[in-house]
C-alpha cells in the first residue's frame, strides 16, 4: 500500500493499523482506472484530507446540523461468559434474529433493553453466540485474536488472494468503447443491487465516472433512509420485487439492457431468482466473506468481520500485539474502512473490466471481499500504537444539500468524493444529491 505520511496527514484516520494508507491507496486505485480506461493522464494523488472524510462519512453525516447514530441500540460488543462477541442489529429482521436465540427473562422479551440482551448474552460462551447466530441468519460472531483467525479455515480463505479478484468470462458480446477524458463511464449502464456501504459506495463511484445507476431494492426490506442519502449520491433507486414473477421479468429486460450488474448480497442469493446475465456484461460482487471457504455462505457487516478477524483486539489492546490477552477489551476502526476501501476497490476492478471489454467484447467476473481487505490491512507494513485520538477532517471536505428524509424536508451535510481530481479536472460534489430511497421508476431512461 502507498504510504500517505507527510504535512497535513497527522491523525487522519489513526489507528493502530494503517487505515490512512489503505484509504488513499483504494482511491488512487479508482484515479488510476479511469485514467486508462479514458485514456488520459494520471491524476494527481487523492487528498488524504478528503479521502478520510469520505471514509468516515457516517461520523460526519449530519441531518439538521445534528449527527446520526450509525449503530442499533443492539449492535455492538458483548461480552460473554469466555470473551466478547460483536453483533449486528440495525435492521429489524437481524434484531428479531438475535433475540430469538437468547433467553431472556419473562417480560423483557417483547421489548428488550440492551442490558437485557448483555445479560443473557454474559451466560452464554462466545462460540455458542456464533454458531447459533450462524444457524439462524442472526448476526454475531466471536471476538478472535489475529493469531486465531489466521490459523482458522475462514481465515485462511480471506489469505489466499487480493481484496478483489477479476475473471474473464468465456462469453462474447460486442466490443464498446469507452468515451475519452475524465468521465470514461458515459453511457454506461450499471444495475444496482447492493446495500449498506459497500456496494453503493462502488455503484456510486461508477456513478460519478459518468455511468447511468439503477439500483433496485426488494419493497419487503427497507433501507435504512439516512443512510441511503449518505450513499446514494448520483443514483437513481427503484423497488422491484424479484420474488414475483412480474418483477423477476422486469429485472431481466433491465438486466438485457445493461453493462454491469453489481450485487450485494450472500454468494447465490441473487442468483437464484435466475437472472441471466447478458454475453459481454460486467459481474460484480462485494461480500463479507468471499465466495469460497466455509463461511462463503454467511452474512456479515465491516464491524463484524473487523471482529472475526482480529482488527477489534488489535485496536483494543493498543500494543498492536497479533495475540492480546483473552481479557483485553475490544476496538474499532474508526471508520468503516473495509466497506468503503473495499466498494473503491471493487469500482476500479469494473472501470478495468470495462477498458478490457472495450477492447475484446468478453465478459468480466468481479469479487470483492470485506475479509480479504482485512487480511490485506493486518498484514500491511507501519503499524502505530501510539497513534493519538482520530483527527476530525475539515469543513471543506462536506457539502450540504435539501434532503427528503422520512417525508420531511431536512438540511443533509455529506461528505464530498474522496476523488478529488479527475484527469486535469476538479471534482468538487456528486452529479446529484441521494434522491429519496425507492421513489424512481424501475426503468432506463429513454
């Protein structure tokens, strides 16, 4: 990874762990495809000052000048009777999971408190959580040391390759150029079938390199509204119900029609409605696990896997240790570096995909995985224990627009792009602020 120390960087994204570089290395990454694919000269380095901005959105989001909690009463670290597990509660359907596996005294189940859930968390051993978790669809996992996970099967699965790996498909479909200059995604056609930060961090990449992006989202499994506006800029969102044989059609005639397709969701969750993906197209995919190694089939969140894979204790401990003591208390990122580093990445990956069709009209598979930029951040070289607290980015690096919000008329204050500069172009904001979660037409435009 590119090193970003240097005047002006002191305390952006501290950590033990080198955020800061991981962060600057996926946006130059996301510069220098669009460089080749629009065949221009190379940007210059993206400001670490905006980059970390970009990468702690969620901490920066503001509704009204006031912030938003990014995390459920219910999320968090627990500890339990051997150690700590992290779980993930945000939407309803994974808060009604992991209450289900817990016991919980008569009279609190229907309206838990989070003490409530400690203490019947507290009873139970962290590997129990985890496998029940596992079992129910519900969210949580064991809080391991970095020694542990790499010596697990999950863990070596997230060692053996890049954070994003790309295939070449057998199909053919017709060469399609690429326009010229610092937005070489003209024309280009992305179908978005992402969620959380991600995907739509890479959709929304796309987006601002000049593609047109759709995103889709089943009516039966609400966003969470802040959180779209902080990621959607530049998009246009529809609901479409693929559970019905109508919506499954009309996926389909909008899958025909486009260049990219990008999903968010558990290997084969998609795929078993059985779309089928036009001769030529870009697949992308961004999960937590990978599509290989035994928990392929899981589901998981940035807070979730930085838990598994030992990022938590490592930031916890403070002494940048691989095996912290079994009582150390666990710590986070301070940003949700997997998701964004790794949405960045997946984005350069398809711009990629995109020049090497334009040039021999074959297909491309995508794969990006949060646990592989996790391995990629615990292995990377310039560990600092003795970082001081996160420095917050400057006003400069936000912008404020008139949002709608749950029906209301609020002022949003987002961040700007991470990428700065575009070829000799500056960018100063997205196309378009998030439009409102589900309100276009599930439709290209004419």
């Amino acid at each position: 990874m590119t090193t970003t120390s240097g005047p002006g960087t002191p305390g952006l994204l501290a950590a033990t762990l080198p955020v800061l570089d991981l962060a600057v290395a996926s946006v130059a990454a996301v510069q220098d495809a669009a460089a080749r694919a629009g065949r221009t000269a190379p940007a210059p380095p993206p400001d670490p000052e905006r980059v970390a901005a970009a990468f702690a959105s969620d901490r920066l989001l503001r509704v009204d000048g006031e912030p938003v909690d990014g995390f459920a009463p219910l999320s968090g670290f627990f500890r339990a009777a051997d150690g700590w597990v992290r779980t993930h509660a945000n939407y309803p359907h994974h808060r009604a999971r992991l209450l289900a596996l817990l016991v919980l005294p008569h009279g609190t189940a229907a309206n838990p408190t989070r003490d409530d859930v400690t203490a019947a968390l507290a009873e139970r051993s962290a590997q129990d959580v985890e496998d029940a978790a596992a079992a129910t669809g519900a969210i949580a996992v064991r809080v391991r040391t970095e020694d542990e996970w790499r010596a697990s099967a999950p863990g070596r699965a997230a060692a053996s390759g890049t954070p994003v790996r790309t295939a070449v498909r057998d199909d053919d479909g017709a060469a399609r150029p690429l326009d010229r200059g610092p937005r070489p995604l003209a024309g280009v056609r992305v179908l978005d079938l992402t969620r959380v930060i991600a995907g739509p961090v890479a959709t929304r990449t796309l987006a601002l390199l000049g593609a047109d992006v759709l995103r889709l989202d089943p009516p039966r499994l609400p966003e969470i509204e802040v959180q779209h506006l902080d990621t959607g800029q530049g998009k246009r969102s529809a609901l479409l119900d693929l559970a019905t044989r109508d919506g499954r059609t009309r996926a389909q005639e909008l899958l025909d029609a486009a260049d990219v397709l990008v999903t968010g969701y558990r290997p084969g969750a998609v795929e078993a409605f059985g779309l089928g993906l036009p001769p030529g197209a870009v697949r992308a995919r961004v999960t937590a696990w990978g599509d290989d190694g035994p928990w392929a089939g899981r589901r998981g969140f940035d807070s979730i896997v930085q838990a598994a894979s030992g990022i938590a204790l490592v930031e916890g401990s403070r002494d940048g240790a691989t095996s912290p003591p079994a009582n150390a208390t666990p710590g986070a990122l301070p940003a949700q570096a997997l998701d964004h580093a790794t949405g960045y990445l997946v984005a350069a990956a398809v711009v990629d995909a995109l020049a090497g069709r334009a040039a021999d009209g074959r297909g491309r598979d995508v794969d990006g995985a949060l646990a592989r930029t996790a391995h990629a951040l615990l292995v990377a070289p310039r560990r600092d224990p003795a970082h001081g607290e996160p420095r917050t980015p400057g006003p400069r690096c936000v912008v404020a627009h008139r949002a709608l919000l749950d029906g209301r008329g609020v002022t949003l204050t987002t961040t700007r792009p991470a990428l700065d500069r575009l070829a000799g172009e500056g960018v100063d904001d997205y196309a378009a602020p998030a439009r409102p979660w589900g309100q276009d037409d599930p439709a290209w435009p004419a």
